[in-house]
C-alpha cells in the first residue's frame, strides 16, 4: 500500500514530542505542590487532592468544549493542526504565568484556577498533537511513532517533580535523604522523628521572629502554637533517652499528636507568601517555554495532514449510541478509572511516606519517590518503544531487558544530580524483572494484557498493604506506575474495535474520561482523612495506608475489562489486530 512508503517527517517530529514533554512534566510536578499546598494551606488530604482534580477536569471540560464547537465547524480542518495546537500552547501558557500573582496572593483558589487554565490548554494539544503524530508519516508506524512520544512524555514527568523540587527545597542532601539506617533501634528512630519534627519548627520559629506583618494576632498565635508543640518534642526528648523498645507505644502516639498539631498551625499570610514566591520561577520558565514553542510550531516547516473531506453521515452513524457498543461504555469507565487509579497512587504517596509507619519523610525529601513512580511509567513505555525500531526477534528481545534499565538509571542519576541520596532505590530492578517478564507473557495481545497488569496491580496494592517491612512496602505501591504503564493502549485498542466510522466520535469520549484523574484521587483523599478523627486507623495501620483499597478495586476492574472485552467482541464477529504498545 501507498502508506507504507511514506517516510515519517522525523524533523517535524522532534518539533512536535516536545509538547508531550511538557504534558508530563507538569502533570507529575502537580504531585510535589499537592504536599507543599497541603502544609501552607493548611489543607486536608481530601482538599489537597483538589490540585489534581483541577488539572484533569481541565482536561474533560476542555474536551467537552471542543466537541461541542466540532458540531458546528470541524476545528482541525478549518484552522489547521498548527494554529489549533499553538492556540492550546498560548492557552497553557496563561495559566503558568498565572502562577505568579495567585502565588503572590498566596490564594489557593487562584492556584487551582492556574492549573484548571494549563490543563484547558493540554485538552487542546492532547486532541491535536496525538492524531498529528500518528500521521506524520506511514499509517503503519503510527502507532510507534505514539510510543515514542508518550516515553518522551515520561521523561517529563520523571524530570518534573525534580526540577521543581529543587525550585522549592533547593538542591538536597544526601545525608538527609539517606534510607534509615537498620542499625537503628526502634527507640533512636521515634527520637529522629521528633528531632526532624523540632528541627522544622525552630526553623520556622527564626523566621516568624524576623517577619514584617500586620497579621499581629495570627503570628502571636503561630509563635504560640510553636512553642507549645517544641515544648511536648523537648519533654519526649527528654524522657526518650531512659526508654526501652517495649515502652515506646505512647511515644509512638504522642508524635504523631504533635505532628497533627504542628502541620495544623495557621501562619501569617506573609510567611505563606514567602515559601510560595519559590513556585513562581519554575512556571514563569514554563510559561515562556510554552509561547516560545507556540511561536515555533507556527512558523516550522510541519506540513498539516492533508485536509479531508467529510463523508457524509451513514444511517448507521447517525444513530450512533454508546450503549450499542458495550466494549466502548466499559472502555470509557475503564478509561476513567485507569487515569484515575494512575494519579490516584502518587498523589497520595506524600501523605502515605509523612506519616510514622513509613518513615515520616518530609516534603523536601519527597521528590525522588515521586519521580521514580512516573519514572516506572516511563521504564514501561520505553520498554513498549523498542518496537519503533526496524530490529531482528533477538535483538528486540534484548533491548527489552537493556532498555528498561537504561530508563532507570536516567532516573537514578537525575535524582542523584539533584543531590539526593538513591542508595534505597537499589532494590526496585526486583520490579522491574518481574515487569519485563509480564511484559512478553502479556505480548501484542491488548486484552491479555491489560487482564495480566490488572491482576498484577492487585498483587502490589495488597502486598503493599500487608508487607511488615515498610521500607520494602512503598516500593510495592510505587511498582503500580510499571504496570500502569501500557494500559492506555490496551484499553482503546480495545474500546473502539469494530466502531468503523464511529471510531473518531468514540475517541473523543474516550479522551473525556480523563477527569478520572480528578475524581479517584478525591476518594482516596477523603479516606486518608480518617486520621484525623481515628489516631487509631484501622486493621493496625492508619487509614492513610488503608487508603490503598482504592487501587485494588481499580486495577480489579481494569484486568475484568481486559477479560471481558475479547469475548464482546467475538460475539460482534470483531477480530482484534495485535498492535505494540502507545501510551497516554
């Protein structure tokens, strides 16, 4: 076929994948605010989870929007994939720049507006930038061409949450982020815990004592609430020191009162304002490096796809109804729930590592955890990206070990550039084998596969969730990244097969349900707030850790997709091509 002699436009492509690096790296960089709103708002964990929320229900209003004026006017066709593209960019760029006042303002309202501003711009450039790439050159290396953008999408979420983590706590300290020592006993750790806490206090305690503000009575009271939380630390200190491990059980539970109390001290407005300034840099970068690339894309030699004329509707098209295709009304529930189980997992992992069973990791020290779970999806994608390259059966094989370990060691020296310590990161290749291996059992077939990474999701969350090492059991949850990694494609090569002409109104659906991103982490979020009102959490760890229930009964839905589909369609008389992996 003619097709297949097209060479794919590889200058125009590289132009093209940035945008998907800057999908990335703000949708991962949402996972380092979402903690640092949490503290200087004072948020709950549920409220906290309002940044992702934001940030996707962009994406399904935005989608929604463009659907809505395609009725009346084919968008693409009139003004072309360059024009529509760049307007999304200037779109996101509006909302980076907006970073700067509501930072200024130190108004989470105005925040969350920002980001809902950039993700309304993404809605755009995710509609046209994907059907670009697949057609920038042959129809039957589309779908390659998918996958390699979506690991370049990786690379931005795995190097997002570094760059701005740097731009909030500056670079870090090995010594800092080192893993705890073993050697400790469980008496030095409960101490560390309150000397970390009191360390944070005291340092907040010199800068309210230098701050110029009105806000006299709240700084008396931040000054107040202070002294008496380093008043409790010093007394626990103190009486730590004759206290054998069998005596730590009220320990334990007054520092986690303390911590509560610390993290629910309301600062003035002006030392809100001066930790949030560090926000402003990275975006104003981001904003400038959106209109520069906008400007790009207008004036680049990228050729738009040929304009089509529209075939006129078939009756079979005009009645066309989601719930006559049951594989595209699951597809579309699955869609919403993988996004959702996919944000869901690392913007609760901050809560999840703060608190005492895993180790009480502060927030400047979150970054490398958060990098390397989008890093995971970046190490499944990357592996799915071998097939872009014209290789023999032997040498594919082997870059599908090699090339996941090199995507790991990007991740390793990124974090370890940063000045973080990545020493405790040495166990996760055990992951990553077992991925690979998953990877060729599942092979090209879509439904296989997605039921195989489903069922492996389970496995994770509940190990997570049972494993008494705690130090080995946040790996498991991180590990949900590998094998979300290419369920994007798995669920819509099997939500439009067999839809025909239907299939682009299917897809546009598919791409609303997105706002699973900004639901699911809400419900997780209102679960880890049991907390507060339960010191006791349940079944033996906190509701936090608990709150990991919501990953399995997602990953239980998507592997029931991947098994129920094949046999819909085979009913349907639909014959699924095997097809390699993309990503979203």
């Amino acid at each position: 076929m003619e097709n297949h002699q097209v060479q794919t436009k590889w200058s125009q492509f590289i132009s093209l994948i940035i945008v998907f690096f800057f999908w990335g790296f703000v949708a991962a960089s949402n996972d380092i605010l979402i903690p640092v709103f949490k503290k200087y708002f004072v948020l709950t964990q549920v409220q906290s989870q309002l940044v992702a929320w934001a940030f996707y229900a962009a994406y399904f209003i935005g989608s929604v929007i463009f659907f809505l004026v395609s009725l009346k006017s084919d968008v693409l066709q009139k003004f072309g994939y360059k024009k529509t593209l760049s307007f999304g960019l200037v779109i996101s760029a509006i909302g980076a720049f907006l970073f700067v006042p509501a930072a200024t303002m130190a108004s989470f309202p105005f925040f969350l507006t920002a980001l809902f501003i950039v993700g309304l711009g993404f809605s755009v450039q995710q509609i046209v930038a994907n059907p670009l790439a697949i057609k920038m050159g042959s129809a039957s290396t589309g779908a390659h061409r998918l996958t390699l953008a979506g690991g370049v999408n990786s690379l931005g979420t795995t190097i997002g949450p570094i760059i701005v983590g740097i731009a909030l706590f500056g670079m870090g300290n090995k010594t800092d982020s080192a893993p705890r020592d073993k050697n400790l006993t469980k008496t030095e750790i409960v101490q560390n815990n309150f000397t970390d806490l009191k360390k944070e206090l005291d340092k907040n305690k010199i800068e309210l004592a230098t701050l110029s503000t009105s806000e006299t009575a709240v700084l008396n009271k931040s000054e107040a609430d202070i002294d008496a939380n380093l008043a409790q630390i010093n007394t626990a200190l103190s009486e730590l020191q004759n206290k054998s491990d069998a005596e730590l059980v009220p320990y334990i539970s007054k520092f986690d009162t303390v911590k509560k109390a610390a993290t629910s001290i309301v600062y003035p407005r002006e030392f809100v304002k001066t930790h949030l300034s560090l926000v402003k840099k990275p975006f104003i970068v981001l904003g400038i490096a959106f209109l520069l690339v906008a400007v790009f894309m207008l004036f680049a030699k990228i050729d738009d796809p040929a304009k089509e004329e529209e075939a006129l509707l078939t009756e079979e098209s005009e009645k066309f109804s989601i719930l006559k295709y049951p594989q595209l009304a699951l597809g579309m529930l699955a869609i919403f729930i993988y996004v959702g189980v996919e944000v869901s997992i690392v913007s609760n992992l901050p809560a999840l590592l703060h608190t005492h069973e895993f180790g009480n990791i502060l927030e400047n020290n979150i970054a490398p955890f958060i990098s390397l779970y989008w890093g995971s999806l970046m190490i499944g994608r990357w592996n799915g990206g071998v097939n872009v390259f014209n290789t023999s059966k032997s040498t594919n094989m082997l870059l599908k070990f090699i090339v996941p370990f090199v995507a790991f060691a990007i991740i390793l020296g990124a974090n370890y550039l940063s000045g973080k310590d990545v020493s405790a990161f040495y166990i996760y290749p055990i992951w990553i084998v077992i991925f690979i291996l998953m990877s060729f059992w599942g092979g090209k077939n879509a439904g296989k596969t997605l039921m195989l990474f489903g069922f492996a999701g389970i496995v994770m969350m509940v190990l997570g969730l049972v494993w008494p090492d705690k130090d080995i059991a946040k790996y498991f949850f991180i590990s949900g990244g590998l094998f979300c990694s290419i369920m994007w494609p798995s669920i819509f090569d099997l939500a439009i097969a067999g839809l025909g002409k239907n299939t682009g109104k299917a897809s546009s659906f598919l791409v609303m349900m997105i706002l699973g991103g900004g639901i699911i982490p809400l419900i997780q979020g209102y679960i880890c707030d049991f907390d507060l009102t339960n010191p006791n959490g349940i079944l033996g760890i906190t509701y936090t850790h608990f709150s990991y229930v919501i990953p399995i009964i997602c990953f239980l839905y998507l592997a029931f997709y991947g098994f129920i589909t094949p046999k819909i369609l085979k009913k349907q008389g639909v014959v699924l091509v095997e097809s390699e992996s993309s990503a979203h």
